[in-house]
C-alpha cells in the first residue's frame, strides 16, 4: 500500500511581478510529493536528478517522510533546470531557460520496495517515460492519475493517447482539455477525453476552479478567491498530488471522494501560490489544511 | 410593494455559429422582465418603443402579467435596434448595426401606480437615465440594483460613478470590473468597487459562473456547464432580472437571500442561451426552474 509520485525533481528560477528568485525546487513530482505527504503516509517518488541538486534539497522530500529510493542521483551530471518570467496578469508566461539535463534520457527505475504501490500520479513528464513506469510496476495499480502539458500534446501526441488509454483520471487545463479533443465546449471536450480512456476527468481552470467529469455527473470546484497570487509555479502539480494523496487515504475510489479529492488538492494549490516555489506548501500544518478546507464550503454553500 | 424593471425594450438581430434571426424581441428589460415574473407577481416595465414594436411583441409581457403602463409608445418612430453577430467561441461577438431611434432621448417616466416600487432593477441604459428614473421615485426603493457595462465606462465614467453611490448591488462582468477599478484581481477589484457605493458587487463570469461580495464574505456561483451555447444574448439581463425578482419575493435583503438569488438568476441565464433571444425563458414552467436550481446544488455540494 503506496503511493508513487512519477515526476520531474529539478531546479526553477522564477520571476513575477513581486520578485524573482535564484535557483530553488521545483519539479512536478516535488510539489505533487510534498502535498501529498500531508495526507498519505507512504508517499515514494520516482525521478532523477543530477550531482548538483544535493543532500539538502533531497531532505525536504526525507524530512515529509517521503521516500526518495526511487531518485536516481546522477554523478558528474546536472538536474533539470526551468527558468520563466510571469505576466502582470500571472495567466501568462515566457519560457526564459530549458536545460532538460538529467531528464532528457531519464529512464525511470522502480524500486522493489515500489511495487506494492496501490496509487501512482504520473507527474507531468514525456509520455513514453510516463508509459514505461506504468510498465515497470509488476501489478497495475488500483488508480492511476496522469498528468500532462500542452507541450507533449504538440510533439508526442500520439504516445500521449497511448498512456491515456491507461489511465483512470487525466488532469489537464481548459486550454489543453480543448487542443487535446478539438472541442471548444468544455462539456462536449469532456466527453471526447473520456472516449479516449481515462474514466475520470479532472479540467483545472486556474482562478475559476476545477471541472470534475465521470460517471455522467459533473462536479464544480470553485478556487479560492485571492487577492494576490504570488507565483502559480506548480500549483497544478500540488493539485494533483493533494487529489490523489486524499484518494489514497480514503482507499475508495469513487465520485463522492473524488469531488472531496478535488477541493482537498484545490485547497493546497490556493497555499502553494501565496510564496515563491514550494516554500508555502512545505511550511503547513494539518490544521491550516482543514480551515482553508473549510473556507471552501463556506464559498459555495447555499440553500433554494 | 412591487418591482421596477428599468431598460431597453428593443429590437435584435442575432448571428450565432448555430444560425440567425430577423428582428426579434430584444432589450435588457425585456429579458429581466419575463425572468422576475416567474418568482415575483408585480414586475413593472419602465422603458420606451417606437410605434413598430407593436401590440404583439407587448403581449410578451402582459401575458406573464408585467405591468407596461410604463413603457412609452413613441408614435411615428422606432424602437431601439441592435444587430449583432458572435464569434465561433460565443465569447465575442461584432456589433453589426446599433440604431439608437427612440433610445436616443428617453426620458423615463414613472406612472404613479409605480410609486409603490420596493425594488429597482437599473437595467443597462445610460447612467443619466438611470439616475433620472431613481430620482423620479418619491421614495428611495428597499434595494436598487443596478447592471451596466463597459461603453458607459468609456463614455459616462463621472455619471457612472454617481450612479454607483446611489445604488446597493452592481452587477458587472469581469472585465468590466477590472476597467471599473483598474485591478486585475478580482478581490481587489471589488473591494475598490465596493469603496465607490455598492454594498454588494456581482461579477458575472459567464462559463465560469459568477461571484458576490459583500458584508465582508464571498460567495461562489457555478456555471451550469453547457455542451451548447446557442445564443448568449441577454443571459446577463436574465441573470439580474432573476436575482431581483427572487430577492423581491423572499422580502428580506441579506447575505444569505442573496446567494440564493444568484443561484436562481443563474438558473434562469442558463435556460436563456438555449434558444434565440426570449424564446426559452418565455415557455418555462415553475418547476423546469426548480429542477433546474436543484442542478446547480448537485453540481457544487461536497463533503470534507
């Protein structure tokens, strides 16, 4: 009973309109980790990383009782590194830097002590290394949620339809979720994803909250109004990683958790852009989790 | 104790992706009419048409009960013209022709079996005759809501602004609210809002649903997620039109009514886009509404 977080660990420098930053960590699989461990006690990552990224940024995953044994530490070698600059309006941003470094030949090894994994999140990373890790865990696990990028939707799409059509939830973004089907409708966009695999659908709309599609129902999550948002950097990953952690800690996969599931990952992303990287989301208690839970019901809670 | 629907009465001639009309009944008062008759029994139209609207395109009203005695029949001119065509993503649309005709000095009279009015819709007119029709009531109405959009901010700001003292809730778009008070944060667009009169500010976000702020606390409306879009025009007037007709009928103003007037405004904007102009939210019965409002519970309640 485990939960695999598959993803890049990796070095960003960041710029927004209230600072920049030199280098820190940052990587899908650190922020989906990190949200994750405050839900779910066996939390395991697997990625790669080179001889710069240190002891000190691995102790952020040990120090969550993560486990790393599934980091490949590549000597004489540098990690993936992410440099972008956001917009005044923080919906938009430049890619300054792209050095794929470790993760252009990133061949994901699992652990034995992986393979009892009940749960893994296939972080954003190429689909062909996101199929290989599902290949490699000797017994398919009970959920798998796959994340992904437009990116991979331009230059290895149809790689990218052959995960889907093993995966159980896709979490995408409304721009993505219409490239990928075709579809401007969001509702009718839904209904060609889950065509081609996945049974659940989760489309992440930034400040306006989440859509969950599957079992012919639909769910509105709504964001948390802010009045700042400091650096979305990886707030999308911290979504995922809260969703599927709560998923892993219920056990049951079903709607009703699922919508749950959602708020819980909306709840942590609304924490994760309040300060640069994943400062914010390493510093929390479970308490501060469960208020601003809460703040979600109140938000959207009326009676007719 | 009844409740004024201020606005255009008017022509439209409508181009979707889905087809187009000829002139068909259009105007913000028309929709916020017909939308308050459903929930509140003494909806009173103040407006003004040209000698062509004709006794039929009136019957609209008087059959769903709305009181015209306040809708100027101009003899020997016509009635205010707008012809629109709408892009393929139903978000954007060109302004094809705008005759203003009888629109162009409305100067709007309040029958004095108006002067009960408890509630005020200022549907979107020029700010000047809005201001007009609030001072031309002997006494201030429990609620005055007004809804406007961003041309009256291009050319009218001053007068806006002093509409906005005299007035307890605004509806707006978000677009229109960041023009209002040049922040792209929502949050920190309304609270500059509400600093310019309004105790309560709606932002109407269209597919993402809307939000209300007020008394210090946030309420988050969900769209209902449609597969088509056939004709946006109007939904917004519906929306306001829906919001006062239900607060007009629960008689009590505060937080709580209000969220439920968003849902049910919500509701009845979500029927208005199924089919060209009024048609839709002409044919509704009590209970499609009903159901209707339960859908919008469905889509957002969650347990954590």
């Amino acid at each position: 009973m485990s939960l695999i977080i598959l993803g890049s660990v990796a070095f960003d420098a960041l710029e927004t309109p209230f600072g920049k930053t030199d280098k820190i960590v940052g990587g899908a699989a650190s922020y989906a980790a990190i949200a994750a461990s405050y839900v779910y006690d066996a939390v395991k990552i697997v990625g790669v990383v080179g001889e710069d990224f240190g002891e000190d940024n691995l102790s952020k995953f040990t120090r969550k009782n993560i486990d790393i044994s599934g980091i490949q530490v590549k000597a004489g070698e540098k990690s993936f590194f992410w440099s972008g600059k956001y917009h005044n309006d923080m919906n938009t941003r430049d890619t300054l830097v792209t050095e794929l470094n470790v993760l252009g030949d990133f061949d994901p090894v699992i652990p034995e002590s992986y393979q009892d994994a009940t749960y893994i999140l296939l972080g954003n990373l190429s689909p062909q290394v996101q199929l290989t890790a599902l290949q490699r865990l000797k017994q398919r696990p009970k959920l798998v949620v796959m994340d992904t990028m437009n990116f991979w939707m331009d230059v290895a799409l149809d790689r990218l339809k052959e995960v889907l059509k093993q995966v159980d939830v896709l979490t995408i973004n409304d721009e993505e979720a219409r490239q990928l089907s075709g579809e401007y409708s969001l509702v009718k966009a839904a209904e060609a994803i889950l065509n081609m695999g996945p049974k659940y659908l989760i489309i992440k709309k930034g400040e306006h909250g989440a859509l969950l599609f599957g079992e012919g129902k639909i769910f509105v999550a709504p964001a948390l109004p802010l009045a700042e948002v400091f650096d979305p950097t990886g707030a999308g990953d911290t979504f995922a990683g809260g969703f599927i952690g709560y998923l892993a800690n219920k056990g049951t996969v079903n709607f009703e958790n699922m919508k749950s599931a959602v708020i819980y990952g909306s709840a942590l992303a609304s924490f994760c852009v309040e300060k640069f990287g994943t400062e914010r989301i390493e510093e929390l208690t479970v308490q501060q989790i469960k208020e601003r839970t809460e703040i979600f019901s109140t938000l959207t809670s009326f009676v007719i």
